[in-house]
C-alpha cells in the first residue's frame, strides 16, 4: 500500500515541486500520462484509481470534493516502474459518503526530480450512506473479432452513448479486451467499403507475452470515448475467455484447432493465463487481494438499495469436457467450491435490497464449445433436462438463495454478443427448487455480432425480449447497429428497479421495472 500522505505534506510538497518550475521548459523531460485516467470498486468510503506514466514517474494522487482542489481531503504517492508497465493504482481511504469526489495525479520525473508533468483530473460520486437514486450500465466485449478503433466513423462510440446515461458506476461483464484477436489494417466490409483501424504491433498476432497482453489493453485506451468516459464514469470489471485465448480452462492443452490456426507457441492455457491476469491486474482499477493476488471475484456494495457481486466463471473450472455427470466432481465445476461458499455467505450476509449477481456468461443459453460432439456447452447450461455437469453447482446456488429466503437477487451478463431478457421460473423447469429471477444479457459493446443462441430448459428461462441479427448474418460490424448495453436505475425512495436494453445510439429497446420483494 503506498504512503499516505497528510493534507500538510501534500501541500507543502506542491510548494516545493512548484518552486522548481525553471525545469517547465524542458518539455521532452516532463513525464506524461500516457493513457488517461480511471476508477473503480467505489464504496461509501473508498475507491481505486489509476494512471500510467510514460517513464519512471511517482505518481501524486490528491482528492477533493470540490474540482477547484481549495481543500485536499487526501493523498498518496505511488511510483511508476517498469515492472508494473508503468502503471499505478491504489486505494483513496476516508471518502464521504455520497459526494462526487475529484482526483488530481500529477508526475515527477524519477531521474529528475524538479522535472513535473501536467496534472490530470478525474472525477466519480462515491456510494450513498442512505437511500438515494443509483444507476449504473453494463455491457462486455471490447474491441472483438478485429473491429478495432475506427477513428473515421467515431471511434468506440457506445462508450460515449453510456456516459450520456451519467450512471454511477459501469459494470465490464468480461471480454474487456480480445488478447486473442489480432488487428488488422483494414477489414473488408459486405457492400464493399473499408473498416480502418488504428494498429499497434502488440495487437498485430494474439498475445502470448506479457507485453502483448499489456497492449491489448492499452489499445482500448486509444479511443477517445473510452478515456472520456474512464475520467467520468468508475468501472467494476470482471473477465471471461478473451482475456487470455477463447474458451479457455486452466491448464488446457493448445492443441485445438484454432490454437494451431493462431499460432500458438506455449503449451497450455496456464503459460497465458500466468501472464494474461498480470496484465489484467495492471490496468483495471480494481481491488489487490493480498491472500489470492489473482483473484477478480468480490462483492462491491454501493449504498443500502444495491450489492454487487462480481463472479469469476474461468479461473476454477474443470475442463470442458462432456459435462453429462450427474454428482459433482472436479471435472465439472465452474465457480469451483471456494468461490461458491463465498458467495453463498456473503449472499447471506446482504442486507441490500437488491443483490446483483454479475456472471460473464448467462445460465441459460447453449454456448458451444466446439462442433466436435463429445464436448458439451461451454458454458453452464448443458442441454434440455435435469442438471448435469457443470449445472449441478448453479442448482446447488439457486436453491441455496431459495432456502434461505435471499430475496431480489437479479443476473446480469454478456459474453453472447446480442442483448435479451430472460426470466426463470421453476414452473417452467426441469430443477425446481428455487425461486423466480430475472436474467438481463447484453454486449457487445463493440465486437461483432452473433446470436442469438438456444435457450435451455433444464431451469426454465423463458424469453422476454431479444435483439440480434436477422437469420443468416453473422459478425456484423459495430457500423450496423447491433451494439448493445443495459441501463439500470433504482429509485431511491421506493427501492423500486428499472431495467432499460439500449443500443449504441443509446435509443430504448425494451425495458422492465420490477418491485423489490
């Protein structure tokens, strides 16, 4: 944890990086940020913030409640090393409970210390002590299928479609970036004209070396609209497949098809894995667990009405395999038994009126994992039926919250690359012991387009809206309109939920309010 600066050190520190200013002129001399701002995990008291340097840089990091900085509520400093890519974050402590809080991080040159960079701000509210309206958007997919940053028709433009919403906080579903997925000059579009994407050479092959996975997500930092929104809006991120290679398990062999067809050199996903969560790390504003570094699943709360709950569905799972047991077993799980008590008892020990559950894949839709028939989905639902497989842990969960009379638990997702709503029933399931939830996908926020997928009746989703490509046509450009995201807003005084399904151009598709029990 970096040092924690008092407001007189602060102060008194800036007098004396001021009184240094014959060094402003040396311009190629000032360390830059060089990929914006961001925040994260924000609670009523604490928040994570970020930045990168351009060099060997320490890191000022100040916060006020007012943008003219007249009172400095606190600080740190934490240095940019090239072991960390040059990247900081640390833990602001001792924020008042809703008030929108303004942070300020300013660069000293390591090797030459009268030597400053020019401040940046950012800004985020942090969580309410009582009841007020919240909000927040959610969507996954970013940058996929080689639909990259296209400056020429705007960029990431959903991105600023979302900060036009003004929500609380942003939820990443997973697939936060595609390590994967290669960016290519320019891409060939149906009527004949071109996609131009900006290139860097970490994203020209997928990642297999810690820089490359470091590239793919200061690639995503190139957009305008994402840095606009990072310095506005906090982000709550979760990860999926994409992060590392697509479909991943811990410790698969590369010897798939596709493996050979990207020209994989490392053995097995672990290799990529080991470097992919550094780099995931790295660069999201999220929280550092000292008693598992590695770890992304965590409960956020934000005020009395909304607890968040953000679930890790690759780090524990079993291979995908057939999945067709009918007991649990290694082989088959998905949230892995660890993260599966967590969750049941912090579920438990909620006292939110809503309790979002934040699953990079949905419960409910047939993922295929591969054409090959011996392998079941490759997500949680593994066909029509009684649970089997990887199922069995999502029963065991479902009727845990039902039994101990967990109410108002909502699932949100992404990962299918089209948007729906989905509302479960035991009277429509196979497995009956639990209680009606609803289940809101969307994304992507911008990839390609597919879908939409078979439901699967084993715990009873019935659909409620869908927004997907017409039959037939398959990764559709972000140019065609099929991005998507959800807008959730809670009203403050009756705890009552509203869910709204938008697209890119931030227009209404379908919406729900839905009462807290």
């Amino acid at each position: 944890m970096s040092p924690p600066l008092t407001r007189r050190r602060v102060l008194t520190g800036a007098a004396a990086l001021t009184l240094a200013r014959p060094g402003i002129s040396r311009a190629a001399d000032r360390p830059a940020l060089s990929h914006g701002l961001q925040s994260g995990d924000v609670s009523g008291s604490e928040a994570v913030v970020w930045a990168r340097a351009d060099r060997p840089s320490r890191a000022v990091i100040e916060w006020a409640t007012t943008e003219r900085f007249t009172e400095i509520g606190g600080g740190v400093f934490v240095d940019a090393l090239p072991e960390s890519d040059l990247t900081v974050k640390t833990v602001l402590q001792g924020l008042p409970p809703d008030q929108d809080i303004h942070y300020r991080v300013r660069l000293q040159n390591l090797a030459e210390p009268t030597i400053l960079g020019e401040p940046l701000t950012g800004r985020f509210r942090s969580a309410p002590a009582q009841g007020r309206d919240v909000s927040f958007c959610w969507s996954g997919d970013t940058a996929g299928q080689g639909w990259g940053i296209d400056e020429s028709r705007g960029g990431m433009t959903i991105y600023a479609a979302m900060l036009r919403n003004r929500p609380d906080f942003f939820l990443h579903s997973g697939d936060t970036i595609y390590a994967d997925g290669p960016i290519q000059a320019e891409v060939r579009l149906p009527d004949g004209g071109l996609w131009r994407n900006i290139v860097t050479e970490e994203k020209a092959k997928p990642a297999e070396t810690l820089a490359e996975f470091r590239g793919a997500y200061k690639y995503n930092l190139l957009d305008r609209n994402v840095l606009a929104m990072n310095r506005e809006i906090p982000i709550l991120a979760q990860w999926d497949d994409h992060e590392v290679t697509n479909n991943w398990w811990p410790g698969e062999p590369l010897t798939r098809a596709e493996h050979r067809r990207r020209g994989y050199t490392a053995a097995n996903s672990l290799v990529l894995a080991a470097r992919a969560t550094r780099a995931f790390h790295e660069y999201m504003p999220m929280r550092f667990e000292p008693a598992e570094p590695g770890r992304v699943y965590r409960r956020v709360s934000y005020g009395p009405h909304l607890d968040v709950f953000l679930l890790d569905m690759r780090s524990y799972r079993g291979p995908n395999g057939a999945n067709d047991e009918t007991e649990p077993s290694a082989r088959t799980q998905f949230l892995g038994p660890a993260q599966l008590t967590w969750l049941k008892r912090e579920l438990k020990a909620s006292r939110a009126t809503w309790k979002a559950i934040a699953a990079d894949m949905p419960l409910g839709l047939i993922v295929t994992y591969d054409t090959d028939r011996r392998f079941g989905s490759e997500a949680v639902a593994q066909g029509d039926g009684l649970p089997l497989g990887r199922e069995l842990e999502i029963a065991d969960l479902l009727r845990f919250i039902r039994d101990q009379d967990i109410r108002n638990t909502v699932w949100f997702t992404a990962d299918v690359h089209y948007t729906a709503a989905h509302h479960y029933d035991p009277n429509r399931a196979h497995f009956q012991e639990f209680a009606p939830f609803w289940e809101f996908v969307s994304g992507p926020l911008h990839a390609g387009t597919f879908g939409p997928a078979k439901l699967d009746d084993t715990f009873g989703p019935q659909l409620r809206f869908v927004k997907a490509p017409p039959a037939g046509r398959q990764n559709l450009s972000p140019a065609e309109g099929y991005q998507f995201f959800g807008h959730v807003a809670i009203a403050g005084a009756t705890g009552q939920m509203t869910v709204t399904l938008k697209d890119a151009a931030d227009a209404d598709l379908w919406r729900t309010v839905l009462d807290p029990a």
